[in-house]
C-alpha cells in the first residue's frame, strides 16, 4: 500500500521486508480537492513563469506523475536500504516499462 501505514514509517530492516509488488501507480485521487487545488496552483505558477526560462516551473499534470513516481520510489526502496541489502521488486504494470 503506498502512502499507507505500513509503506511509511515502519523499520522493515534486513530480512523483514524481502519483496515489494506493485501492481500499479499510486496516483492520488483527481477528485480529492487537496490534489485538484495544487494541479490548478502548479498550471497557474507556470503560466506566470513561463517567459521565464531561468525560474522553471512544473505544471499540474508533471507534478501529478511527479507525485506518484515519488511513492514508487519510497515503496523500492522499502527493499533495498544499504549497498548489502537484497530483495525482489516486481513492478507488474505495463506502464513500468
């Protein structure tokens, strides 16, 4: 579960935590009004800085994606946590590839 109790915040050291599935990308709900008010706040931050090319910004969308991969990256690296660690990672998702 990403974002969940057990993917954050919970020592799963060494032989604790051996394997990670995830069947698919953890997108927040689009609904949630948390989630729609920063896509709307992040497209406005960059059509204000879009003449800008020093001061890039991300829009809705890219932060949307960004947000997900982000989770996919925590849940990873639930399994591999020093250079001696070991484990599965199984990304069963298309849209993985």
């Amino acid at each position: 579960v990403c974002r969940g109790k057990l993917s954050e915040g919970l020592d799963f050291a060494d032989r604790a935590g051996r394997a990670v599935i995830l069947t698919g990308i953890p997108f927040a709900m689009r609904v949630d009004p948390k989630v729609r008010l920063k896509r709307e706040f992040m497209d406005e931050q960059q059509r204000r800085h879009r003449s800008n090319p020093e001061m890039p910004t991300l829009g809705g969308d890219a932060w949307y994606v960004q947000t997900a991969m982000r989770a996919v990256n925590q849940a990873v690296g639930r399994v591999i946590r020093h250079k001696s660690d070991f484990g599965a990672i199984i990304l069963a998702d298309e849209r993985f590839a």
